[in-house]
C-alpha cells in the first residue's frame, strides 16, 4: 500500500521537480479531458503547446503575451512571499492602461520624448494608487486585501467601459466602443521594426532579476521572507509588518499598472473596453509556477503565454472554445499545490506485509 | 406606489437568494476553520451544469440536483488539495475559481443563447392572492424557500446541537478536537462539501431562475460577495440573511435607476454592488477586536495529525 511520511525538512529534488511533475500531469489530464470531449489526444495537446511556436511569427506573439504575465507574475511572487494575497492585478493593470492611455489621448501633438515617458509615469501610478488604496484599507482598516483587491478589479472594468463608451469614444469611430488611435509618439518604441516586439519585452525580465536580487540579497527581501514563513519572528525582529504590506501592494500594482501601460501603448495602440483577458487570474499561476521566486516567473511567463496563443490555435484549427486555457490553467494550479505535498513527504510503496506489522 | 414597492421587495429577495445560498454553505465551511475561496468557481460551475442539464433533459429539478452535484464535485477537488495534501488554502481555492471559470466557459460554449427551461414559482392557494403579502411572501420557486430553511437549519444546528459544538470544536481549535477523538480531517470534508452543495445550488438559482440564460462568468462576482457577506456577518448565521437582502436590494436598485434612465452613466451604476462591498468590508473589519472574537481560531491553518 501507499507509504507516506513527512520528510521533516524541505526536499530541494522536489523543490524543482514538483513544478515539472505538475506539468507533465496537467498535459496528461487535459489529453483525457481532449479524449473525452472526442478528440484526438496527441494532436490537440500538440495543437495547443507545440503548433503555435511553429507558426510564423509564433516567439513574437509568445513574446507579446509573456511580457505583462512576467512583469505581473514578478510582483505578485514577492506580495504572496509577504502572504500579502493580491489577486486584483486585472485592477492595475486596467488602471495603468487607463492612466497611460488618458495621457496618450489628451496629447495627440506631443513629441515622443515629452509624451511617452509621461504615459509610462501616469500608468505606473495608476497602478500604485490602486495597489496603495488596498494596502491604505487592510493597514488603516484592517480590510482583507483578497477582497477588496478584487472588487477593485470589477470596479476598474465599469470605470474602462464608462470611459471608452463615453468620454473618451472616439468620435470618429464610428459608434464603435474604443477610443482614438494613440499618435504614433506615444507608443513604447519597438525594439526591432516591424514587428510587436516592444520595449515592455526588455523590461519584463529586467524587473524579475532586479526584484529577485533584492528579495535574495537585501535586507528589505530578508524582511519579506521572513514575514511569509514566520510573522510572529518578523514581529519579534521588529520588522514592520505595515511597511511590507504597503511595499509589496505598491510593487505589485505598479509593476501590474506598467504592464497595462505596454498592453495599451505596445500591443493594442488604443483603449476597447476589454483590455485584459483574465491576465490578473494567470499572473497568479505564473507567480506559483515560477515558486514565487521572480527569475522563476520568466519561463512560467512564457509557457501561461503559450497556454494562451494554444487556447486560440485549439479554436481556430480544432474548433474547440479557447475557454480550453482556462481549464488548463486550473488545472495546472491544482497540480503544483498538490504536487507540493512532495517537498514535505516522502511517498512510496510499502510491502503490505511489514504494513501489516507496524 | 404599492406596486413599486411589491416589486423592489420581490426583486430583492430574488437578488439576494444566491448569495444567501452561497453564504450559508460558506459560513459552515468556515466554521469548520476552513477558507474555500473557490465560491465563485463552485457557483459558475453549477449555473452551468444546472442549465446545461435543464436544457437537455427538459426537467428543472434534473437541473437543480445536477448543479447540487456539480458545486459537491468541485469542493471536493478543493478538499483533496487542500485538506489531503494540505496545500496552502488560500492559493487552492483561487485555483478552484480559475478552474471552475475554465470548465463553465468550456461546458457552456455551446449553451450559449439558447433557453431552458426556468425554474417555476409555486402557488399557494388562497395565500398567494393576498394582496402585497401574496407575491412577496407566497410568490417565489422552490429554492428561494429552500435557501431560507437551510439558513435556519444551520443555525439552529451551529447553535443547538451536538453536532453543533462538534464543527466549531474543529474550527476553533483541531489539535483539542483530534485529541477528543473527532475526525477534524472527515469533518472538515463533509463542510467543504456542503459548502459546494450549496454554491452550485446558488449556481443553478442564478441559471434557472435569477437570469434563466447561461453566459459566461454570469455570475459576475457574486461568489467573492458571498465570501465577503461571511466576514460581514461575523460568522452567525442570521446576520447572512440582512447582508444578503441589503445587497440583494442594492442589486436592484442598481438597475431599476439605469431603468429609468436617469442621467448617470450606467456603468457607474453597475459598479455600485462592489463599491458596496468594499464599503461594508472597511465599516466591518474596522474593529479588529470584534472579528477576532467571532472569527474561528483555526481559519485557514492546515492541520495534521500526529501519532
């Protein structure tokens, strides 16, 4: 029978084979769940994880979806090290694009290097405000961040459709619900011509070795680890525990505002009213999938941006609903917490005779 | 004027019945000291089992026990997670609502659009015809008077009973409750089922009565109202019931102006719900002692026994 004993320290094998494991399952059971729905396994798992990179243009588009997953999955990695649990990224991110987008339509005329660091600006903040706003209600009030972060989210969206709807529709757009194109000065400049690739795809891995180096070797990270696996330690250290809720929800908002900036100004060049679709759930997989470690955080980017462009192939060549991402992003959360349970606990098999001795 | 209240009081009460459900399921769980944030999940994956069943069978009460079975089915994949193999609970149920948004949307893209059948008011005979009292007290479906008996019964059984004692020994201190014998780990399992019973029966209520369509991510939130609604009620029963109907009535009022045309923009009164929430939130943790007095101890923390 099955034999299960805690290991009493933490397998570091596991440590890096559990997420591999936890793949390796999840392409399993979505090729059950392929079957069952009378497909052929082999080739929709194919369709949707290997086909799309080979398509032309496949690592641009990789590229394009991986870099505000990474910049999101960054901060969220160093929030959750915090157990500060912001699940409203979807807000900042809609916040940033707003605030970004809001500078870029006010000053069609104004000259790239006036008007595209302003948008940058403006989005960052937008982010941190919100972010700063969940940290004000859980410190000052004592509100769970989970929540409140998240009705933020809903209430941002409202906030982009009154706005791309209303005041800001484009008036010659023909009733339809965006907002004017960006000037050509306000988009983030691309890093090889004619193509999406775009600045925000350089600074998404800057930002995941700038913040693993201070959670890694600053005393400020220190802090930030300490509070996560031991609070009542970080309290005796003297270590603030506000101060780390309002730098790991600024952080996080920020970086999750900066990469509504990139959405708006790189990929989409204007404001629709659906902006995100569902990065604010997926930035939490790549935060988890990536160990919460933020160098972690660039494959797990990457491979969360292929479930995405795979969802779209699975539709477009198999006929299926590109809702096939989400299934298999849930899935593969439940597969790395579950597979977790290896870190702590050595299983293997037992001769049902000595089982039935001891 | 009557006839406007009869409405507001009928149209909020109908509002408020999947977040009482919802809520009711949530507080056992909870009680239990465990964090099922996967309500939002359960609820979507119950509309959509319980429509989809509906439409094809032609039976509501199929429906209605299929979106039963499908909120057990997913709290149970939460429990195996996070009670088994005692992953951190906060994260499981996050993945239980991404999970349940996925398998909603999957299952439901070929049910969008089309009708089912929806859930029928019953009819008392005599008490209906009551003018006001008629349609706001004998007028509604089965699940609206479902919702409020298991509230009660829940209550009476938290505050009255043996059983009672038990679920709040587990959730206010597990190590005494395994030393007295109880299975926490069994217990807890029956509660987090319970607990996705009743959000897929919030699900089918949403899909068969509330808005008797299926799109996508229907539910829009009301799992995580449901989740906030626990806290606001400090965890007894019957304050669940004034959250919900103050919510339910908010709900309402919210689209009854955008209704009547009134010159504010409608996606501001959408938003007015959550900006609720947020509000009410802030009003009630604001008093950090009293939630620590009603909160069950062991909220959220794994347990596991030791020989």
């Amino acid at each position: 029978m099955l034999k299960i004993e805690p290991r009493g320290y933490e397998s570091t094998f596991w440590r890096y084979a559990s997420p591999v494991l936890a793949l390796l399952l999840t392409g399993l059971t979505s090729g059950l769940i392929f079957a069952g729905m009378g497909r052929p396994p082999g080739l929709t798992v194919y369709t949707f994880l290997i086909a799309p990179l080979l398509q032309q243009d496949g690592l641009e588009a990789l590229a394009v979806k991986a870099a505000p997953l990474i910049m999101m999955g960054v901060g969220l990695s160093l929030a959750y090290r915090a157990n500060v649990w912001n699940i409203g990224t979807d807000g900042q991110f809609t916040v940033g694009a707003i605030c970004g987008g809001g500078i870029a339509i006010a000053f069609p005329e104004a000259p790239f290097w006036a008007v595209f660091p302003a948008v940058v600006i403006a989005g960052t903040l937008g982010g941190m405000a919100n972010g700063g706003l969940v940290a004000w209600l859980r410190i000052r009030f004592n509100a769970n961040e989970i929540l409140t972060s998240l009705m933020l989210a809903y209430i941002t969206q409202y906030l982009l459709v009154y706005l791309v709807v209303g005041p800001w529709r484009d008036p010659q757009g023909f009733g339809f619900p965006q907002t004017a194109l960006f000037s050509d000065d306000a988009l983030a400049p691309r890093l090889i011509e004619d193509t999406n690739v775009h600045l925000g795809i350089l600074l998404a891995p800057l930002f995941s070795v700038g913040l693993w180096f201070m959670l890694e070797k600053s005393l400020l990270g220190f802090q930030f680890r300490v509070l996560g696996q031991a609070t009542r330690a970080a309290k005796f250290a003297g270590f603030s525990e506000n101060r780390l809720v309002w730098i790991a929800m600024l952080i996080s908002g920020g970086l999750a505002g900066l990469a509504g900036v990139f959405e708006a100004t790189g990929t989409l060049g204007q404001l629709t009213t659906t902006l995100s679709p569902g990065y604010g759930f997926t930035a939490i997989i790549v935060a988890f999938l990536g160990r919460l470690n933020p160098l972690g955080a660039i494959p797990a980017g990457l491979l969360l941006a292929l479930t995405y462009l795979g969802g779209d192939a699975a539709q477009i060549n198999l006929g299926l609903p590109n809702a096939v991402t989400g299934i298999f992003q849930g899935i593969l959360l439940f597969y790395l917490l579950g597979c977790d349970f290896l870190l702590l606990n050595r299983v293997g098999w037992r001769r049902t005779k000595a089982g039935a001795a001891s | 004027m009557t006839e406007l209240l009869v409405a507001f009081l009928v149209s909020t009460i109908a509002a408020a019945t999947p977040l009482l459900l919802a809520a009711t399921g949530e507080l056992v769980v909870e009680r239990v000291g465990v964090l099922n944030l996967g309500v939002e999940g359960m609820m979507l994956a119950g509309a959509i089992a319980a429509f989809a069943t509906a439409n094809v069978t032609g039976v509501t009460s199929l429906g209605v026990l299929a979106g039963l079975v499908a909120g057990i089915a997913l709290a149970l994949l939460f429990a195996v997670i996070s009670l088994t193999l005692q992953a951190n609970q906060t994260a499981t149920g996050l993945a239980l609502t991404i999970f349940g948004r996925g398998f909603s949307a999957l299952v439901g893209a070929g049910f969008v659009g089309i009708p089912a059948p929806t859930l029928p008011k019953l009819h008392f005979p005599v008490l209906s015809e009551i003018p006001v009292l008629g349609p706001v007290v004998f007028g509604h479906d089965i699940l609206v008077y479902l919702s409020l008996a298991i509230l009660a019964l829940v209550a009476w059984c938290i505050r009255a009973t043996h059983l009672g004692l038990i679920l709040r020994a587990v959730g206010d201190s597990h190590d005494a409750a395994h030393a007295l014998g109880y299975p926490v780990v069994k217990i807890r399992y029956a509660a987090v089922a319970f607990g996705g019973a009743l959000a897929g029966l919030a699900g089918a209520y949403m899909s068969l009565a509330y808005t008797p369509l299926w799109a996508q991510d229907m539910t829009a939130g009301r799992g995580w109202v449901a989740v906030a609604l626990v806290t606001f009620a400090a965890w007894r029963p019957f304050w669940l019931l004034i959250g919900a109907w103050f919510f339910g009535a908010l709900m309402y009022l919210s689209l009854y102006i955008q209704a009547l045309g009134v010159p504010i923009p409608s996606a501001f009164l959408s938003a007015v719900p959550y900006i609720g929430t947020v509000v009410v939130l802030v009003l009630i943790s604001r008093d950090a002692r009293r939630i620590r007095l009603h909160r069950p101890a062991m909220l959220g923390r794994p347990f596991q026994a030791r020989a």
